[in-house]
C-alpha cells in the first residue's frame, strides 16, 4: 500500500510539474512579440494595482474605455487615437486585470470598475469628460455616470451589453468554474485551453468583424498577448467575466441620468437593434446610429466611419 501511495504521489508531483512548465511556455510564447508596449505608456497606481494609460493630443477631454472581454485592452482603439488629438486631450487606458495593467487575485465587479473609473477621471484627467466605451464596460460607466455626474459630459457606446443580459447572476454552476479556474496551476491550464490562438480566431471571424478580409494578424496576436501578459494572474478578470460577477441591474441609473448618449451598433451584430431599442425605452435622449457592414468592433473594422460619428457628436 505504502509503495503505491508513493507511486500515485510520484506521478501526481511529475503531471503538476509538467502542466506548470507548459504553462510558463504558453505565456512565454504568447508575450515575448511585446506588441502592447510603447514608450508614451504611463502608470495610475490605483488602490487595487498600477493602471496603464496613455495621454495624446490636446483640447477637450475624451476615454476610451476598452470591452471587457477576454483579451481586450485599449489596442481595441489604437486605430481611430491619432485622429482625434487634434482637437481632444484623448486618454486610453487598460482597465485592472487586462492588457498591461495589474491583474491582482480578487473577483473583478461592475462596482469595482465603477470606482476605477471615477477615480481616474478625478485624479489623472481632472476635467469633466466625455467618454467613448464598448460592449461590457457600458454599464459601470453609466453606474459611474449616475453616482458622479460631475465628471461626464458626453457618452458614446459602441454595441453594449444586452439590458437583460446584465441582470443574470452567478449560478452555483458558474461559481464553480470561477474556484476551477482560479486554482493554481490547473486552472491556469484549463484557462489557456479556453483562450487559445484559434479561440481568438473564431472570435474575430464570428463576432467582432463581418467582413474577414479585414481581419489582420497583429490583431489576434495582440488579443492573445493581452490575455497572457502577468502570467498566471491574467486569469482572474476571466474568471469572473464569465461567472457573471461582472453583471449588475443598471436600469435605474439608465433612467435617471440626463447626459447626451450616442449609441452605435455594427449593423450586422446579432440583435442589435432590438438591444439598442430597449436602452432607448428607458432614457428617450438617446440617440441611434448603425456603422453598416459592422460588427462588434467597428473600431478596427471600420474605424473610419467610426470616427465620422464621434466627431459630429462630441
């Protein structure tokens, strides 16, 4: 019995070690272009861990705050900056737990990156400011909005999350993969299974772009990389986006606050219209526009015209 217990402790420390060895390698592998770096890179150090962010150009202020999805950073607008500066002081960061921003070990929530929000507009912006942000993150921003209204002006989202998508909750299911996820060592495993090259793949090709011939390289590696950067740690935003404790009922604030709103759909995103319809039910100052032959980042897939209707609103 003994020689067997030591046999299965034997195999069981060599298959850890070895999944742990694949693990460094995966990051390695994946980070080593270091595409996210630039010189211009500055850092926030928030109550939680160091926030990169970028500063261009001068005028009014404008944030662009990046999707929350796995991979997402603020490469997602690195196509449309340079165009503003001429007359906006335009900030992009990366929000805590992705791209080059820290990514501490602690369940990530739409309070959370409500505060973050406020507290870098308050102390590295300092000016009132309209804000530009994508899918999952709009709804702490209009949380933001709502409790401190003080520090925005305008608002421009780009295919944000179903209303009714943001009341779901974190079942015990889902509780779960967030444990299995955040173990050590295995769970890093399970999260680079759940976050390869061909699963980014399969996300510009089926949800972010409509036309594939538009979609480059650089930009799956960028994704890839930005959901490696920090190692081990990285997995821990993901965990939580997908367990749901990201989610929050934003219904009341949507209601009550009073700034002017541009929502704008990539046409050819799935139930967009219905989606953008219902935020307007609630708040009827909002304003409609679609980017045609568009998915969910019309940002790199169309940035032009993007940026055509940033510059007639702000």
């Amino acid at each position: 019995m003994k020689k067997k217990i030591l046999t299965i402790t034997a195999l069981s420390t060599s298959s850890i070690i070895s999944i742990h060895i694949l693990n460094r390698i995966n990051t390695f592998l994946h980070t080593s272009k270091d595409l996210l770096s630039y010189s211009e890179n500055h850092y926030f150090q928030w109550r939680f861990g160091k926030i990169k962010y970028n500063k261009k150009g001068s005028g009014s202020p404008l944030l662009f705050v990046h999707d929350l999805t796995p991979g997402s950073s603020s490469y997602e607008f690195h196509r449309i900056i340079n165009d503003l500066t001429d007359k906006h002081e335009v900030y992009t960061l990366d929000l805590l737990g992705h791209g080059l921003s820290d990514k501490p070990e602690i369940t990530y929530t739409n309070n959370m990156y409500e505060q973050l929000i406020t507290d870098f507009i308050k102390n590295i912006i300092g000016k009132k400011t309209s804000v530009i942000a994508t899918g999952y993150s709009v709804p702490f921003i209009i949380m933001a909005c709502h409790n401190n209204p003080n520090f925005f002006d305008k608002m421009i989202f780009i295919n944000p999350q179903s209303l009714y998508m943001q009341n779901e909750i974190p079942s015990k299911q889902l509780k779960f993969l967030k444990l299995l996820i955040e173990i050590p060592i295995l769970g890093t495993f399970i999260y680079n299974i759940l976050n390869t090259k061909r699963d980014f793949e399969k996300d510009f090709k089926k949800e972010y772009f409509y036309d594939k011939n538009k979609i480059h390289e650089k930009y799956i590696l960028s994704y890839l990389e930005a959901s490696r950067k920090h190692g081990y740690s990285a997995k821990f935003a993901f965990a939580s986006f997908i367990s749901k404790y990201m989610n929050t009922n934003i219904i009341y604030a949507l209601k009550e606050i009073n700034n002017s709103i541009l929502m704008i759909g990539g046409s050819k995103e799935d139930d967009i219209e219905t989606n953008l319809e219902n935020y307007a039910y609630y708040n009827n100052s909002i304003e409609i526009e679609y980017i045609p032959e568009t998915k969910h980042l019309p940002q790199l897939e169309a940035p032009e015209k993007l940026l055509e209707l940033i510059r007639l609103f702000i």
